[in-house]
C-alpha cells in the first residue's frame, strides 16, 4: 500500500498535461478538417474521441504494470509482433495496393504500428543485458540489427515505407546508448553508403522512388505526386502570422488539401491559427520530447532509460517526418503527427508510449 501510494503522489503532471493539450488540440483541428466533408468522415473527429479514450485507458494500464514485466516479456511481444505482420499478407485488407490492415468485424488495425513499440523494446532489453560490455563491437551489434531488420523488411513488404523509417530510426536512435567503438561506428556507415543505393534500385517500388524524388521539383509535378506537398505548402503559407480564423481556412473547406485528417493536419491548423499556433503547437512537442528525455535521465536502471528514449524517439522522427511533409522539405512518406492524426492504431501506439513513460516517470524513485 505505500508503494502504491507513493507511486501515486509520484505522478507525472507535466506529461499528462501536454498529452491532454496535444489531443485536445488534435479534436478541435480534426472537427474543422472535417466539416466540410459527407458521410461518415464528417464525424472522424467522434471516432478521434473514442480512440483518444480508448487509448487513455490502455495507457493507465501500462503505467500501473511495473515495467520490469515488459523487460521479461519484452522478446515474447516482440514475437507475436512479428507473426502479425506476418498475418497482414494472409489475412490482410488491401487497400491501394498495400497490405497494411486487419480487419476483425468492424474493427481495424495496423500491426506495423504496435512494431514501433515492440521492436524498441526488443533493442531496450538487449541493452540492459549487456551491461558488462565497455564498447560495443560489430559482433556485439549484430544481435540487436537483426532484432531491428527482421521487422523493418516485413513492414517494407507491405509496402510502408514511412512507417519503416520509423520503425529503424525508433530502435536505432535507442541502440545509441550503447557506446560503440569507433572502427565499428566506421564500418556501419560505409555499409549504410552501400546498402542504400541497393535499396533504391532493388527495394523501392516505382511509386516510392517518384514520392522520393518528386518534392525536390515539386513544380513539375504539382499536378501528380507533389499535389499534396504543394496544397499543404499553400495552406500554411495563407495562414500568415495569426492564421485565417478557425473553420475558415480557404485550402481546407475547398478540399484542396488532401487528407486533411491523417498525413496533412498541421496544414489545416497552419492555415487556420497561422505562425503563432503552429508556434504554439509544435511547442508542445519540444517540451514533451525533452520531458522524455529527463525521464530516461533520472531512470532507476538502464532498461528504463531505454524506454524513455525510445518514446522521446517515436515522438521526434514522428513529428520530424510529418513536418517535413507538410513543408515540403521531407518527401510524403505517410507518416502521422502524434495524437495529433486521426486513427485508430497511430492513437493508441502513442498513447501505449504516453503509458511507459509514466510507467518510468512514477518508478524513478521507487526500489
């Protein structure tokens, strides 16, 4: 009972606050991305809600779960993570050509996204194993590459490959605690140099390699496949310093933007609450990647801070790509700004992240 109620008087207020004002920003952005729109999709911004509930009560279960059993059964969800993916090409919907989603009744979901999760996890508890190890060698290394390549070239299969940079980046970015040795260090980046164009003439559907290509003369196609980068880059630019006011943004309500709801949000928002709410929003972003960064500092052991950094990591290339995107700056890659998009899957891996670092946070004190 004291435990319990010391954890309790532990409680991160500061993460829970910014969670709450980032998903309340998301519904009231989502209610205007969607106004204009028919049918089902007008009431998005309902399903957003359900899920944001959903996802809420999923994460009060990760907090409440002292996160040494995530440590034991890390490998074990990392598993079953992979026989899902696996699942997607037998059991898949295929929608425009990719395998991505499992449909069970009326309920959806992406696994890929879960992998996020289970594959830093995987790399985290391989980290806290090998504490004795002083500086990493390639041979030390090859265990974890391969806890992170065996889900990367499943999710490229689909293909998704938005969600594979992800995915590699999320467990690499955790993989940098580990202090590597300096000839090892070398040797992955010459093998990087020559494994990406392999990548790019052998791995990329024709598709991919346009959206690659396409943002770097998105004045040539404006009309194909830099359309929406172009929309998107209209959008904020209109939306000047205070923006055009909410559920007035022109580029929204006249559908010229694509997925206003999923991949190009921040552009409504832009365009609506100008600089200042872009400021504003990507503010909160700031401080919620740097409050995960003094979780994973102040950790009671290696493994949490493993945690920590790889939810302030999936927060970071998540909100990195997706404003990348909609600027124009990055490639459309299909990748959601945090509790921000709309959808199922992306709300609750986001929110199962939220979970551990309370989980870490609320445990930094306890033994």
């Amino acid at each position: 009972m004291a435990l319990e109620r010391g954890i309790r008087e532990q409680f991160d207020w500061g993460l829970f606050v910014v969670v709450c004002v980032i998903a309340t920003l998301g519904v009231v952005n989502l209610y205007s991305a969607t106004s204009s729109l028919a049918g089902a999709r007008g009431d998005l911004y309902v399903q957003q809600i359900y899920w944001l509930a959903v996802g809420a009560g999923v994460a009060v279960i990760v907090a409440a779960i002292d996160y040494k059993h995530y440590e034991k059964y890390a490998y074990f969800a990392y598993i079953a993570s992979l026989f899902a993916l696996v699942a997607v090409f037998v059991l898949g919907k295929s929608i425009r050509g990719t395998h991505r989603w499992i449909q069970i009744g009326s309920f959806q979901f992406q696994p890929s996204e879960f992998v996020k999760i289970t594959a830093a996890l995987a790399v985290a508890k391989r980290l806290s194993l090998e504490t004795r190890i002083e500086r990493w060698t390639l041979r030390d290394l090859l265990p974890a590459a391969g806890l992170i390549g065996v889900p990367l070239l499943l999710v490229l299969a689909q293909p998704d490959l938005g969600t594979g940079m992800i995915v590699a980046l999320v467990s690499v970015t955790t993989l940098g605690l580990a202090r590597i040795a300096r000839r090892t260090f070398w040797t992955i980046v010459g093998s990087a140099a020559v494994a990406l164009p392999l990548m790019w003439n052998f791995g990329l559907k024709a598709y991919q390699k346009e959206r690659l290509t396409s943002f770097l003369d998105a004045d040539k196609h404006k009309m194909d496949s830099a359309y929406q980068a172009v929309q998107s880059v209209i959008a904020i630019g209109s939306g000047s310093l205070f923006g055009q006011g909410f559920m007035k943004g022109t580029q929204n309500q006249r559908h010229f933007i694509p997925d206003p709801f999923t991949d190009f949000p921040l552009a409504v928002w832009a365009q609506e609450w100008g600089l200042v709410g872009v400021a504003g929003l990507l503010g909160c972003y700031l401080f919620l990647i740097l409050w995960a960064l003094n979780i994973a500092s102040t950790a009671k052991d290696r493994f949490g801070s493993a945690i920590a950094v790889s939810c302030a990591a999936l927060f970071f290339w998540h909100v990195i790509f997706n404003v990348g995107m909609v600027s124009q700056m990055l490639p459309v890659v299909g990748v959601t700004l945090p509790m921000f998009s709309y959808g199922g899957s992306s709300v609750l891996t986001m929110l199962i992240a939220v979970g551990m670092l309370m989980n870490v946070s609320m445990r930094r004190n306890t033994f």
